[in-house]
C-alpha cells in the first residue's frame, strides 16, 4: 500500500506554526507532503500572536521550501488537502490555478484543513462551499458568510471532510480530525 499523499497550499506569509505543525505532523504519519505555492522557492513565514494588541502582532519567522508550483499540481495525485492561514492566503488566492486545485477536494470529498485566514482561498469558489459549516479567524466572518457558509463559534469544527479551526491553537484538535479523515477512519459523506 504507497504513502497517503497530502497537499499544502500556501505562499509567502504564511503563519509559521500552520504551515510547520501539519507538515511535520503528516510526515510523523508517514504521508508524502508537498508544499505548493506560486512559486517554487523559500518561502518566508510569519509568527503571529496574541498580545496586548486588539488584533494579532506579526513577526518574521522561519523559511520554509515549496517543492511544487501551483501549476505543477495535479489535485488527483493527493489524499487530502491543508490551507495554513498567516497572510498568504489574501495573495496566493489571486492565483488563476488554485481555486480548481481547492475545488477538486471538494468534489471529490476528500479531507481539507482550513486554518485560520485560511478561509480566505474558499472565496474563489462559493459554489462549492455555499451551506458548508466552518471556523476561522474572527476577522474572516464576513468572507465566510459572503460566500454563503456557516461561520460557527466553536474553536475548530469538523462539517464531513471539511475541518477548521479559529487560528494556530486549534491545531491538535485540527490535525488529530484530518489524520484520521487522511487514513479512512472517519468522513462521513
């Protein structure tokens, strides 16, 4: 039996703990991880964080190597499929590619990880989201909502394939939920 194969999708800006955790979290499994991006390079990662401020602070944080293009991607070759939050979704979204990579994992019901800003790549395809449940970060609720999902209050959620969370403190519970959906154990459709 090959390797489960797992997707991350992301760019520069990315928050460093959700691009870093499921990345290495999915190699503890043993699945195959690519990270795509616009383009193949170091990509630089943000540290947010919750201060003193009414809103996060943003740091520099780690680089961390995009093996794949979006156009190199083949969304058929994959099991499953991570959206980190950080920045990079505001821009990476705007990639003419990237909406029908995201749109195959729905369709195709296969186990999604949307963390945080995350939310904000589903924009490009409200069709396939619209009526779908989900959680991310506060400031995102009114794209949740314009793109006809349910933003729910609970700090990670799981609708089926689709599992979300508020920012980088859900990730246990996130990827605890996607690595079971990754081995077969848990979606239900």
């Amino acid at each position: 039996m090959s390797a489960k194969k797992v997707l991350i999708v992301t760019g520069d800006a990315v928050e460093a703990l959700e691009v870093y955790y499921p990345y290495f979290r999915c190699k503890e499994e043993g699945f195959e991880v690519d990270i795509a991006a616009p383009h193949q390079k170091k990509l630089n990662t943000v540290i947010h964080d919750f201060e003193d401020w009414e809103t996060y602070t943003e740091k520099p944080g780690y680089k961390i190597e995009s093996n794949k293009t979006f156009a190199d991607v083949d969304p058929s070759d994959y099991d499953a499929l991570i959206i980190p939050g950080g920045r990079a979704p505001e821009h990476i979204r705007m990639n003419e590619e990237l909406p029908g990579i995201v749109r195959h994992f729905f369709e195709e019901v296969k186990p999604i990880a949307v963390m945080c800003h995350g939310s904000l790549v589903l924009t490009t395809i409200p069709d396939v989201v619209k009526g779908r449940k989900m959680k991310a970060y506060q400031a995102c609720k009114p794209e949740v909502e314009s793109i006809g999902a349910q933003y729910v209050d609970e700090m990670d959620f799981v609708d089926d394939n689709l599992v979300s969370g508020h920012a980088w403190p859900d990730l246990p519970a996130i990827m605890k939920e996607f690595v079971k959906q990754v081995k077969g154990t848990t979606v239900n459709t």
